[in-house]
C-alpha cells in the first residue's frame, strides 16, 4: 500500500476516520469525494487510481464507521457520517468537490449533498444506489436468491440490530464463499501477492462490525427528506435487471428530487452495471 491508503483524522468526539486519497495531486484537479458500498472500506476505488490519474481527477475516499480504520459508532445515522465527511474535506483543503456514491454508498453520497452548498457540491454520481426505506422493492435479496426482503422486515432488523447482525454475519459468510464464483476475475488477483491482500482486506473490512450498523442506517431514516436536497445536478445509474436495489427505487428517488436525471440500462444487473457502466458514469461526472 501507499502512503495515501491508509490516512486518518480525529474527529471531534475522539473517533478515527478512515480515509485514502488516490489519482492526481495536481492542485488544479478535480476532486471526487467517493462513497464506498456496502460493505466496504477505503480501499474500494483504488481500482480507479489510475483512471483518476490519466483524467486528471483527486479521489478522495472516506470509510464509513466499523470499517477498516474508522471507530465503530453504534449510533451513527447518515446525517452524522456525511457530517464527518464535511470536517475531512475541511482538513484535506477542498473546497469544491463532486461526489460519488455507489449502492450502499449512495444514501451518505446524497446526505453529504444535502447538507453541502451549490457552491461546494458541483455534481452528484450515484450508481445503483440504496433508495429510501419507503421506496418500492427497497431491501437485498434474503439470500442471493434474488427475491427483496419486505421493507417492514427490513424496519423490524433496524429496531432490533443483533437480528440485523445475525442476518448479516450468515449472509456475508455465503457472499465470501462465493465471491470467486460471482465475480471470476477474483481469481486472477489471487495469484499475484498484491491481489490476495487486497482480497483478504475486502474480508476483514466486510465482517459484521460495521457492516451491521452500516445497514441499519441505510436503511432507516436518513435525517433529511429528499425533496429538499437542493443539488446542482444529481445522475442515478441503475440497472434494468438489478433485483438487489431495483431501478423503481430510483425512479421514486428522481421523483422527489429536484435537478435528477436516471439512466437505466436495461440489460445490466447489479454486478454488471457497475462493471460495464462505471467508466461512462465517472465522466458524466467529471463534466458536470
């Protein structure tokens, strides 16, 4: 790893914020604040360092608390998180900025815009993103059989997080057994040193420490109504075929909300949206 993979700061309360910066450092790039899924960590974008590097772009990605570097926080909710987002990019020095959220990431990318301004928000990505719990077909799959859990067992998990930690601990074993199976190129990073940490960090990072309260504010209120997120631009990428987070969900985040455009792709599931659509999604992006 890399110096800028494995940076943090101390937050008011004394909690640590994991952080890392990849791509240009060039004082005029421009800068992404990039949410990461769920579960996740810093780590997730550094598959794009070197996209960010060629188009001149600063990635500045912060994880969520429980994961990797950052201080568990039980009592967290996406409001307080994008808060804590808001004092890094303080102490990075940035003042204008684009944000990126992908699937789990998306509720805190779109809590970071809230509370920003205009001025400091230029432009909002977000990639088959968790809808709020009152949208339709809201919820993952019971058990990769791609059927969505009911919102109100989803509140009933919320209310009582060890039921959540048990879900979670059964269906993230199973998700780790399989990932090779699900995603073949994990099987190409294993061979080399480099990819078999960056494999084993994604396991240790996706263990139900954060992952468990990670869910449970998502997938509650998250602190503000969308109607009155006041964006310059927000863009949802969602696609057609994605039973994990469906794209009516997104259509019900365009709905309610002002300056949002959706683009589904109707022949692209969950994995394959942000595979084969991630590219084209960053430079909408950094045109905005």
């Amino acid at each position: 790893m890399s110096p800028g993979d494995s940076q943090t700061i101390t937050l008011p309360d004394g909690r640590q914020l994991g952080y890392a910066i990849y791509g240009s450092r060039h004082p005029r790039a421009a800068v992404f604040v990039a949410f990461h899924g769920t579960p996740g960590s810093r780590l997730d974008y550094r598959m794009l360092h070197e996209w960010a590097l060629k188009n001149g772009v600063t990635l500045v990605c912060p994880e969520r608390p429980g994961y990797g570097l950052s201080t568990i926080d039980k009592n967290y909710v996406v409001t307080k998180h994008a808060h804590d987002v808001q004092r890094l990019m303080d102490h990075v020095g940035y003042e204008r900025y684009k944000v990126i959220g992908a699937v789990g990431g998306g509720p805190y990318a779109l809590a970071f815009t809230h509370i920003c301004t205009k001025v400091q928000v230029q432009g909002t990505l977000l990639i088959a993103p968790v809808a709020p719990i009152d949208a339709p077909k809201t919820g993952l799959p019971v058990s990769g059989t791609g059927r969505p859990m009911n919102r109100y067992l989803w509140r009933l998990l919320t209310i009582f997080p060890f039921l959540m930690e048990l879900r979670v601990s059964i269906v993230s074993r199973k998700f780790l057994k399989n990932l090779a199976a699900l995603n073949p190129p994990t099987e190409e990073l294993r061979k080399t040193e480099q990819g078999r940490k960056i494999i084993e960090g994604y396991a240790r990072h996706g263990t139900p420490a954060g992952y468990v309260h990670d869910y449970c504010a998502s997938h509650r209120y998250w602190g503000f109504e969308l109607r009155d997120t006041d964006a310059n631009r927000i863009v949802i990428f969602a696609g057609g075929m994605d039973v994990q987070n469906p794209p009516d969900g997104m259509r019900y985040m365009r709905d309610r909300q002002r300056n949002t455009e959706l683009f589904v792709h109707p022949h692209d599931n969950h994995m394959t949206l942000q595979r084969n659509q991630m590219c084209r999604a960053l430079q909408i992006l950094r045109n905005m």
